[in-house]
C-alpha cells in the first residue's frame, strides 16, 4: 500500500544530520548545523522546507527549525525542564500540575524539531515513542482522579501517533466518567497539515468534546493547505485555538502579530488563546525577548485588534509553578471608591465604583 502524502513528506524532507548536506545552503552553514545537530535533534517535512524563502537570510521559518550554533550557547539560569513537567510527574508521561487537568505525553517524537522548543532536552531520545504500556499506566493514574475532568496530549507531537494509538488513547479516555475534554496540542497544522485527513479526524471523533490547539508562530505558516485542514476540523465539530511562543527576530514585530492574530481568526477559524514568553530552556536564549518590550507589543494589540485576536501572554515559571499572565497592566492606581485606568491608547481615565 503506498505510504500516506503526510509520510511522504517527512520522508522527503530533512530527518536527520545527513540529509542537511542536501540543503541549498553554504558548505560552512551545514558544517556547523550538521555540528549543533549532534546535540539536539533536527526534522523538517519537506512541505515546511518549501516554505522557507532561502533568499531571505532572515526567513522566520528558517529560523525556526534550522539548527543554529547559538543553540549551544547558554546561561546557568537556563534549565533541563524549565516549567517543571518532570516535578509534577507521578507517573511515566503524565503531568499533573493542576487539579483538573493532565498532561499525556504519548510520543516524544516531532515532524518538525522547532529550535526554541522548551522540552527540546527531552526530545533527544529516539526511543521515546509510543507505548501501550506507559499509556496504559497512565490512563489508570487518570481513572483513579476524579478530580481531572481534562486530558492534554502533548508530546512531542500527538499527531506523529498512528491513527490507530489516537484511536486507543480517545476510546479509553472516552469510558473515564469524570473526563469531560480531550485537548490535543499539535505543530503539525503548520508544519505538515497533510497529516489531517478523514480518517485521523474518524478516530478522534465521538461523544467526548475535543478541542484542538494549533501552534503557529508567522503569518508565513498559514497557506491554503492549513486553511483547508481547519475547515474539515471545525466542520468535525472541534474547538480549535492556537498557541504561539513570542520569538526574537521571527515574530516580536507589531505588524507580524497584527496579521498573525487576523489570519487565525478571520482566515483559519482559530481563536488565539496564549502568546508564550520563551522559556528557560537551555539552548534557547537567542529566541528570548525582554518581558517589557513584549508587554509593549501587547498594548499594540488591545484596542487595535477585535477581542478575537488577543492571546494571552503568559510565562510559565520555572519550577513548574504553573502558568502567569504578564500582559500589560491597565490598572494604575485604585482606592475604595475609585479606580484609575490607563485606556489602550494610553489616556488617564477614572471609575467611579457604585456598587448598592
Ligand atoms: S513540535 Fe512542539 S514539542 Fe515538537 S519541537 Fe516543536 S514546539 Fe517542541
């Protein structure tokens, strides 16, 4: 039986230190690539890679996904497990850092190793694939708390399991009473939308509400292969938002997110949900904005875009603490009666508080 198109293109594309020497790039590029990829993991559907303007030194999917040696370069600060998966982790790939939900780590293998990724430490290890028995462990951990009422697959990326494990996980997850959403946190409508087809969307269809959080960093992404794959989803009937990370140099640029947010919304159908400061993780620095000047990037955003397009910025701090929102802040200064606001554009604006 030929191999599905999604395969084809993983095929095609980059998947490991020897095929960078097929890219059209300097000899001295792909020596120190090939040297930074001895560290950390390099894949690159073929797909993605025809998005890349290779004219454009700058291009932000370049950046992304092509090795660099600034990623071996970095700081004692900088962490293995910057958000603490593994503090929180009383079973084999599961997460329980918050009551009511978990994260399932089903794979730990990517269509795409993105360079800023936070658990790029953990994306190392080509053995780290799907097991029925670390799932099955897992799903047991879920059954005995009922207090969990959702279930994240992360990974890795979900969407490198066979249609067949989704399945497994999705029919499993559907007889646990107190489970009430699957969450499936996916790279692969950017990098490889291929990978969404009929029968992927059979498998994970059912009673059981799904919701379906796309990573997409750039305008640059989006094509009309992304736009089609959104449509069948949202038709399915899945709650679709994306999650982008705020990267030096690819997308800490007002216009970018002015037409990134847009896109999402009025083009794809999905709701931005969280701008992501990049995280600690070692090997990632060169990525990292300052948290004020995204802050300023963020107040170009309120009031200049519908309520629609605004994400959440949110750091995730170390320690595995948990989550924080560090937008801007509009309060400036409050007593009993009355609170002083700045409005989006800045003006000094009182409320008064009439509460009877
Ligand atoms: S697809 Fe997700 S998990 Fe995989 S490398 Fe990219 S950001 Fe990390």
């Amino acid at each position: 039986m030929p191999h599905p198109q999604w395969q084809n293109e993983l095929q095609n594309g980059i998947q490991n230190i020897e095929d960078l020497a097929r890219l059209n790039i300097s000899k001295e590029e792909i020596s120190i690539m090939t040297n930074v990829a001895k560290t950390y993991k390099v894949r690159v559907p073929q797909y993605f890679l025809n998005l890349i303007e290779w004219e454009n030194p700058n291009d932000p999917i370049r950046k992304q996904v092509l090795p660099s040696e600034k990623e071996l370069v970095s700081n004692a600060f900088e962490l293995e497990d910057p958000i603490g998966d593994q503090k929180h982790s009383p079973v084999e790939r599961l997460t329980h850092r918050y009551q009511d939900r978990v994260l399932l780590f089903p794979t730990y293998q990517c269509s795409t190793y993105c360079r800023f990724c936070f658990r790029k430490n953990f994306l190392r290890d080509n053995s780290q694939v799907f097991s029925r028995k670390a799932m099955d462990e897992a799903l047991l951990y879920v059954k005995e708390h009922t207090e969990i009422q959702e279930v994240i697959l992360s990974g890795g990326d979900p969407l490198m399991l066979k249609n067949e494990e989704l399945e497994y996980i999705y029919q499993r997850l559907k007889k646990i009473e107190h489970i009430r959403m699957i969450r499936i946190h996916t790279r692969m409508l950017a990098t490889l939308p291929q990978r969404v087809t009929s029968d992927l969307i059979s498998a994970i269809t059912g009673k059981l509400m799904v919701c379906l959080v796309t990573h997409i960093n750039h305008p640059q992404e989006i094509t009309s292969e992304t736009a089609a794959v959104c449509q069948s989803l949202r038709q399915a009937g899945f709650m679709m938002l994306n999650q982008c990370v705020i990267l030096r140099g690819v997308n800490d640029q007002v216009d970018t997110l002015h037409t990134l947010m847009r896109e999402l919304v009025y083009r794809l159908g999905v709701k931005p949900y969280y701008l992501h400061h990049c995280d600690l993780a070692r090997g990632t620095g060169h990525f990292r904005t300052r948290i004020d000047e995204t802050q300023n990037l963020i107040k170009q955003l309120r009031g200049y875009l519908s309520g629609l397009c605004q994400p959440t910025y949110v750091l995730d701090i170390p320690g595995g603490y948990g989550k924080i929102p560090i937008g801007p802040d509009y309060v400036q200064d409050h007593n009993e009666q009355s609170w002083m606001f700045a409005s989006y554009k800045g003006e000094a604006c009182s409320y008064r508080e009439i509460v009877m």
